[in-house]
C-alpha cells in the first residue's frame, strides 16, 4: 500500500467495490492471492511470466528496453479508445490492430492534465509497434513517428462465444490480464439495466455511457452491427462501430 506494489494496493483498494458480488468477490481475491503466491516464485517463471507478475503488481515496464528490442512496422488500424479513471489518475487506451497483431498504447493523466495528441480512432498509421514482454503481449510503445495510411482490410468479426474463447484462452496465459479487445458481431442491443449484446451464440452485458449505447441503438436502426469493443470477463466496452464500410469512433460521435 506505500507505492512498492501499486499495483497488488489497486487491488486491494477494489475490494469493497465487489462485497454485494460473491462470485466477483471470490474472482478478485483469488487474482490478489494469486499474486502473493507467485512472487515468491519469481525466480521459477519463465521471463514472460515474471514481465506479467511484475506488471500485474504494478511495475514501471523498461520503455528503453522495450524499443531497442524492435518491433512490428506495419499498416495498423486504430480500433478505437477508451477512458478510465482511478485514484485521481485518467488512463487512455489506444488499441491497435495489424492482421493477427493487438496492441493498445497507454498514457496517463493526472490532475486533469491534458493528455499528449492522439493517433485518430478509426483511422490507420503507418507505424513500428514495439510490445512490452508478456505471455499474451498487448501492451506496446510507438517506435518513431506514426504516418498516415490507408486503412487495411478489417479483421474478421467474432461471434460473443468465440471471443469468450479467446479471451478464455489470453487468461490461461496471463491470469491478471485485466481486459482485451475485440471486432465481435453482428450483434443486437438489447436495452435495458443493464444493456445486452446478443447474437446467434449467446448474449452479454454492454456497459458504458447511456448516451454511447443510445448512439449504438440510433445507429443500427433495430438491424444488427459489429462493433469494436473491450472485454473484461463481466461486460462489454463498445469502443467503435462499423458503419458504411468506415469503423467510427463512439467518442468521436459523442462529440457536439
């Protein structure tokens, strides 16, 4: 709790969030002890997996060692963006998709500061994507500037059973992978508290702002849509929506 494992203290500080949840409760304190028994078991892990245990308990990732290391130069598309705030802290993900290749860049405000300009949502860079060490690497840095490019083909979209799969499977490497993102669809809203994802597999709860979801609602005019969107075992985060052949940005269209 003193800053040496922010990380595991972000944990524990969630605890009281999932106290009306057994089941949520039970998921959260395992991860937490999850992280208690490995640490002592660092030295046993493979190097991947000491880059998620230490990453998981909060530690600064080697930006240097991450770049020297190369990455993948390549035409990527800007899936979309997502905002979270925690203990005075504004977190924005940026997730990247290049073929078979995920990445999400993370920056960090704090105080209200503002955040350093963004790559477009929707659109697509020409860029070198460095990933930070991990079982299931997504975390990632720019390497050099990022250049305008036509957007490549989209990626094949998701049924909700296989991206519970996949996501099922990311976990299976790195129990503390707290969330990933997906082009899942075409799926039906369901309004309601909470909202739903439905498709021909299965249904999942939707989360994120009533005027977001309402604009997803507008937009697919009672038909199905596919959508971009982060899931983190308990709801689904649509980010970007495809809509006449362009993948639009939610926040962008939120925007007056």
């Amino acid at each position: 709790m003193d800053a040496q494992a922010p990380g595991a203290a972000r944990l524990v500080r969630q605890i009281p969030e999932h106290l009306s949840d057994p089941a949520a409760l039970l998921a959260h304190l395992s991860r937490l002890y999850l992280l208690t028994e490995a640490w002592p078991r660092e030295t046993t892990l493979s190097p991947d997996g000491q880059a998620d245990l230490r990453a998981a308990l909060g530690f600064l990732i080697d930006s240097a060692a991450v770049l020297d290391g190369g990455g993948i130069r390549a035409q990527w598309q800007v899936m979309g963006q997502s905002l979270t705030e925690e203990d005075m802290i504004t977190t924005r993900r940026t997730w990247l998709v290049s073929g078979d290749h995920t990445a999400v860049l993370l920056d960090f405000s704090a105080w209200g500061r503002p955040f350093p300009p963004a790559l477009p949502p929707g659109g697509a860079v020409q860029a070198e994507v460095c990933h930070a060490p991990g079982t299931y690497p997504q975390r990632a840095l720019l390497r050099g500037e990022a250049t305008a490019a036509a957007a490549p083909p989209h990626a094949q979209s998701l049924t909700l059973d296989a991206l519970l799969d996949r996501h099922g499977a990311a976990l299976a490497l790195n129990p503390w992978l707290e969330r990933t993102a997906h082009l899942t669809g075409p799926l039906h809203l369901l309004p309601g508290d909470p909202w739903y994802a439905q498709d021909s597999t299965g249904r999942l709860p939707m989360t994120g702002s009533e005027r977001s979801l309402h604009t997803l609602l507008a937009l697919s005019g009672g038909e199905a849509l596919t959508v971009y969107a982060e899931w983190n075992g308990a709801a689904l985060t649509p980010l970007s929506v495809q809509s006449g052949g362009a993948l639009l940005s939610l926040r962008q269209l939120e925007t007056p």
